[in-house]
C-alpha cells in the first residue's frame, strides 16, 4: 500500500480542506481519468482497494496511473481511553482531496472498459466521483 | 491553417467579482496582448462563439481575427485557456497578437494512426506525448500531424525524428523524444500484507541470529 518512506513529523494537524483543486485537475498521462467532485480524504486502503477492482477488470489490457499519494498521517486514540495524555498514534495515511482532482487515469482501453473499470473503483471511494475523457481521442 | 472571425468588446472593470458578473451573463473575460500593443487590453468575448472556435481540428491553434469595438481588426492565437477544475467551463483566455511575417512557436497535436502489430501479441499503446512543439510562419502552422504506427511491435516506438514535415516547419523538441511505444502488459502483482512483511522481517531476523552464532562457533 502506499505511504511515504520516511516522513519530517510523525503527527499532522488535520487542516481544511475549502476551494477546488488546481494542481492535478487535467488528464496527462491517459485518455481516460476518474475526477473527484467533492472533497475528503482518501486514504491508501481505498486507494490500494480501487486499483485492484480497476485492475482486475481490465486484466492484461491497458495502463492505469494513480494520481495521487497519501502523505498526510492520521492519528487515533486507542478504544476505550479516556479523553487527554496527548494525541493518539499514526494510524493511517491520507491524501486531501478537493473538488477536481484526478485520481486515476487510463490508457490502452476502450470507452466502454474503462467507464466499468472506473465504475467498479468509485464504489471502493468514499469520496463521489465522475468519468472523464480527452476531448480529442 | 483556418482563419475564423471573433468578435470582442473592451472591458474596463477588473478583478474576480466583474469577471463573475461576465461569466454569469454568457461572457468570458479575456486579455490581449503582444508585440504591437502596449501592455495589455482587457476584452470580453462570447462563450458559445469561443467553445466553438476551440472544437476546430486544429485545436487552439488557429488564427482569429479579432475584432473589438471601436479598434482596428487584429490578427491573434490562443496563447492560453483557463478551464473550471470541476465543470471544465471556460474561465479565463490569453490571446497574442502575432506577425504574420515573423516565426513562432506552436505545439501542434500528434495523432496515431493504424493498428499496431505488436497488439496482436497483447501489447499496449502507450502515447508518452500528444503534442510536439515546432517553429513556422502562421500561414505554415498544420492542424495535427498524422503517426503511422501499424509496422510497431512491442518494445518499438516512434520519435519526433520519425515525423515527416514539410517545408519551413522545425521541430524544437529533441529529436530522441518518444511519441509512441508498444509496451509489453504487466502482470498485476499481489501487494504484499502486513502479516507477510512481518513474516519476512521475523525469517531476515532469524537469518542473521543464525549467522551470528555460527560466526562465534568458529
């Protein structure tokens, strides 16, 4: 799954997430991409569990590219504690995601394949999504 | 290379809320400049006539000639287009003038053609670049350039060199650069567990334990 190799602090602030997404909002690797349309975090058991439905559906066909990389940490306190003694352990990592971002992309496939494919994988997210496709094919 | 007529009007207000009152109302801001003017113009053009004019084959890359009210008629290229993240609306254009006697750089679309052979084999299409950038007059500037890739198998690719152009166009990227390769299918490889990791962790642990002790042995 992915998370960072090594990281500065073991602990983050959980941040907002307001406005769209500017950075990674076009297709640049393939003809096909799933874009997010609202915010959230998406965290590296969804992102592994997406790649998997799109992969295994579009067998030895095609290329998939993961636009996104979870490097943000979250933290849990373990059950049943009692509130206070400091923030709780990393636990998971995530990656913000706001409106317009594009989280996968795909190449070497027809239309129809990769609106399934895509189908399949925005059922893993948590965060809706929509297909999209180059203009000019 | 298509010449097509827009129509614009001067704005003289400014910043995002003026902008918003043009979007909602059917219009897109714009600003113009190049070497003929000073600075630059702020204008306002018809968002349907502009979606149109950016769904040529050629892409963005054809000459306008621009007309705004109450100024001389000039010649112009999309130098840039805004799009919204989410709706893909059109936000924002940067239009440059240009001298029809002077050269200038384009990105111009490079489209594949034919069925690879290295497909039957199961290899995959893999377009690393969709557009090359090349050097002409404005009158030269070509809607796409065609790449025949039918003689392609897997592990072969096309590069910019092994594009035919004709006659006072230059290609300023490196001719080394790939456009197209067949690339052989990947086999999905199972992403390890943590249980396995461990397992692995505990096997290289004992490993070495083993190895110490032998070491002490001797």
């Amino acid at each position: 799954m992915l998370m960072p190799k090594k990281v500065k602090f073991r602990k983050h602030q959980r941040g907002k997430r307001r406005g769209l997404a500017t950075r990674g909002a076009t297709l640049d690797f393939g003809n096909y991409g799933l874009k997010a349309t609202e915010c959230g975090w998406l965290s590296t058991r969804e992102i592994e569990a997406a790649r998997i439905a799109m992969t295994r559906f579009i067998k030895r066909g095609g290329r998939i590219w993961i636009r996104v990389f979870p490097d943000k940490p979250v933290t849990k306190k373990p059950a049943e504690t009692r509130m206070g003694s400091g923030k709780g352990g990393p636990e998971d990592w995530v990656v913000v995601i706001k409106p317009g971002r594009i989280l996968y992309e795909m190449e070497g496939v027809t239309e129809a394949i990769a609106r399934e494919a895509f189908r399949l994988a925005a059922h893993k997210i948590s965060i809706p999504t929509k297909f999209i496709q180059r203009e000019s094919i | 290379m298509e010449r097509i007529n827009l129509s614009a009007k001067s704005r003289q207000e400014t910043g995002k809320g003026p902008a918003r009152r043009l979007r909602n109302s059917g219009l897109v801001p714009a600003v113009l400049y190049g070497s003929g003017i000073k600075g630059a113009v702020t204008i306002s053009l018809n968002g349907k006539e502009l979606d149109k004019i950016l769904h040529t084959a050629a892409g963005g890359n054809v000459l306008v000639n621009l007309n705004v009210e109450g100024a001389k008629n000039r010649i112009v290229m999309f130098k840039d287009v805004l799009r919204h993240p989410l709706k893909g609306s059109i936000e924002h254009v940067d239009l440059l003038e240009i001298l029809m006697d002077h050269k200038l750089t384009v990105e111009v679309p490079v489209h594949i053609v034919g069925k690879a052979a290295g497909l039957a084999f199961g290899g995959i299409v893999s377009q690393e670049h969709r557009k090359i950038r090349i050097e002409c007059l404005p009158t030269h500037i070509p809607d796409s350039f065609d790449l025949d890739v039918t003689p392609l198998g897997i592990g072969q690719s096309l590069h910019v060199k092994d594009i035919q152009l004709a006659e006072g166009l230059r290609a300023l990227d490196d001719p080394d650069m790939t456009i197209v390769s067949i690339v052989a299918p990947t086999a999905e490889v199972a992403p390890k567990t943590a249980e396995e990791v461990e397992a692995e962790l505990a096997k290289s642990f004992e490993e070495k334990e083993e190895a110490k002790k032998e070491e002490e042995k001797e």
